[in-house]
C-alpha cells in the first residue's frame, strides 16, 4: 500500500471540517423570508375570496360548500400565522474539497 503525504496541516483539515459544520447548522436554519411572503400573500388572497363568496353565496351554495369552506379557512389562517412550516426548506449546495499531493512525487 502506497501511503501519501498531503501538504494540508491537521489544524487547517479541522478548520475546514468545522466551518463546513457551521454553514449546515446555519442553512438548515434559514427562512426562505420570499417564499414566506407568498405563501402569506396566496392565503390571504384565498381567505379574501372565500369570505367574498360567503356574503354572496345563496343558501344552497353555501350550505354545500360549508363544511369544506371552513376547513379551508383554517387551513389558510394556520398558513397566514406560521408561514415558515409552508415553505420548502433551504437546500445547503455541498461543497467540493479536493486534496493533492504537493510534495515528493514518485
């Protein structure tokens, strides 16, 4: 077995090993504050619409709808309160590192 010698010190492998854990912690943690707003946007336009539709509903109308309405309200306040949990998570792009060898070559 042929055994390498790499030009990167320990201290330096350790550093990067440490940032590279940094940046995941902080992008697992990041809100997408775009998708955030449009989420809220879409479901404030929805609850809009559906409050619109009851007050010109007919009695038929409404009663058929009702049940699904309300659901669906519920639904879209939850999405107006915490649009975070609506939101797809942030992806990290991985990083390449690459070692060579800078020394005897032979």
């Amino acid at each position: 077995m042929k055994t390498v010698q790499c030009s990167i010190p320990e201290s330096r492998v350790k550093e990067i090993i440490r940032e590279e854990i940094a940046r995941k912690l902080k992008l697992s943690e990041e809100i997408d504050h775009e998708g955030a707003a449009t989420a809220v946007k879409g479901a404030s336009k929805l609850l809009k619409a559906i409050a619109t539709f009851r007050e010109d509903a007919t009695g038929a109308m409404s009663s058929a709808v009702t049940p699904h309405l309300d659901l669906l309200s519920q639904v879209l306040e939850a999405m107006v309160s915490n649009p975070s949990s609506y939101v797809d998570k942030v992806r990290p792009e991985p990083k390449r590192i690459r070692l060579r060898n800078v020394g005897n070559e032979k």
